[in-house]
C-alpha cells in the first residue's frame, strides 16, 4: 500500500500541473472546514464561498467538492454557490452548476434498520445519529466510551442476510453505506465526462474515507494528499487553494506551491 503523504508535503513538490490540465477534488469536513463538535455546528469561514468560486473560474469548471454530506447539505453551507459535489460519498453527483443531480441505483437502507439504530442512538447518551437517504452515521466524539459497543451492535447488522452495505471507519464515528459507494467512484464517475475528462485529479482530503479518493486520483495519475490532524492545517488548505486561485489569475504557468 503506497504512504499517505500528509498536506504540507505538497509544498515538497516543485510544481503541480497548471490549472488549465488539472481537476481539483476537495473532501469538505476537516480539509476546507474544521471538524465541529456535531456536523450542524460547522462554521464557513468568510471568504471561502468566493474562494472555490475563483478557482471553479480559473480551473473552467473542474472543480468539486466530494463530501460524506448530502447536497442539499452543502448547497445549505453555501447558498447561492451551486457548486459541483459528489455527495454522501459519491451517492449523488451534481457535475456541474445547474445540471440536475444523477442519483444511481442504489440499495436502500432497510426501514428495521434505520429503527434498531435509532434505539441504539438513544441507548447511548451523547452518541448523534446522522441519518441519510442511503445510509447513516453514528457519532461518538462526545461517548467515546459507546465506539465499542456501537460498532459490534452495527457489525451485526451488516453480517446478516442482506448484504449490500459496508460498514466504514470515520473520524469518531461509524458509517454505514451502500458497499457500491465511495470516494474513489466518485472520483472515477467525474473524470469520464466534461469538465473533467482528461485532466488530471488532483485529491484532498483528511478522513480514512478520503483514502479511495487518494487512491482513484493516483491510479488516474493525478495526486492525492491526506490532511493531517494537526490544529490549523485546515487554514493551511485554504492558503495554499488562494495561492492557486491567485497564480492562475496572474497567469502563472505552473501554480507553484510555495510559501506555505
Ligand atoms: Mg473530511
């Protein structure tokens, strides 16, 4: 298995591809957003809507945002931008600005599911349970004692008959998803078509869900990078995307990545 750079090695590199060739694909939650106690209590910084807006600008569109959330979460964090996502892991695609969104056929969640979780989340003070069209996560950044048990309780779940869905990692959570869902899809269903096709990706993102991401991006020659966890690398993300955003607007042939 090839390492996992962390984000500052980028700067190591001497020159990315010059935007005209590239296809930036941004995880949301811990790389252009700090982690929150609970995903609601997420904050945008000012600034950074009219960031990805110049770089969606400078790279002609191929730039998206590849989230666990769904899109109409993202599009609540950034009304008015209308940016590509590929959501709840790739589940949905909205390619571009203004195109409808392409939900494949996916498995659905069993409704005795979404029931027995329900009465595990209350069965375990301070665990949330995030709910989605195709899948839920449980968090426990505020029971951490309960990551044991929820997981065994979930396990169950997913070793039973109905196969289907996967069971993933997340940072202080666990997820349950379509096992046919992830970033790396993702990533590959966005490079087969305008205006992504034939660029090469380029892949940020700081969870053990983002590893596909990475990986994809790799494999389709392009770059990958894990954010590290350290405090304020997420504003380091965001310097180093307004150095790119700045050097493509001044004509910069090679966007370096300096100064970070
Ligand atoms: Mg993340």
């Amino acid at each position: 298995m090839q390492s996992r750079p962390t984000f500052p090695e980028i700067a190591a590199l001497p020159r990315l591809p010059p935007l005209s060739r590239l296809a930036l694909l941004l995880d949301l939650d811990g790389t252009l957003l700090e982690l929150a106690p609970v995903p609601s209590a997420v904050r945008v910084p000012h600034g950074l809507p009219d960031l990805l807006r110049r770089l969606a600008t400078r790279l002609d569109g191929a730039l998206a945002l590849i989230s666990g959330r769904s899109i109409e979460e993202v599009d609540a964090l950034f009304p008015g931008l209308g940016i590509a996502v590929a959501g709840e892991h790739g589940a949905v695609l909205r390619r571009a600005p203004g195109l409808p969104l392409e939900r494949p056929n996916l498995p659905e969640i069993p409704p005795d599911w979404r029931e027995s979780v329900r009465t595990l989340a209350a069965a375990h003070p301070g665990v949330l349970l995030e709910e989605k069209p195709h899948g839920f996560v449980l968090h426990f950044r505020q029971a951490e004692a309960s990551a044991t048990a929820l997981f065994a309780a979930l396990e169950k779940l997913v070793a039973g008959p109905r196969t289907g869905f996967a069971l993933v990692p997340a940072i202080m959570a666990w997820e349950l998803r379509p096992a046919c869902v992830d970033k790396g899809i993702a990533v590959h269903h966005l490079l087969q078509r305008p205006p992504y096709v034939g660029r090469i990706p380029l892949f940020v993102g700081d969870d053990v869900t983002d590893d596909d991401g990475i990986r994809a991006a790799r494999e389709l020659g392009g770059f990958g990078f894990q954010v590290g966890s350290t405090f304020g690398t997420v504003p380091r993300v965001r310097s180093w995307l307004l150095t790119l955003a700045e050097a493509g607007e001044h004509g910069s042939a090679g966007a370096p990545c300096v100064g970070l």
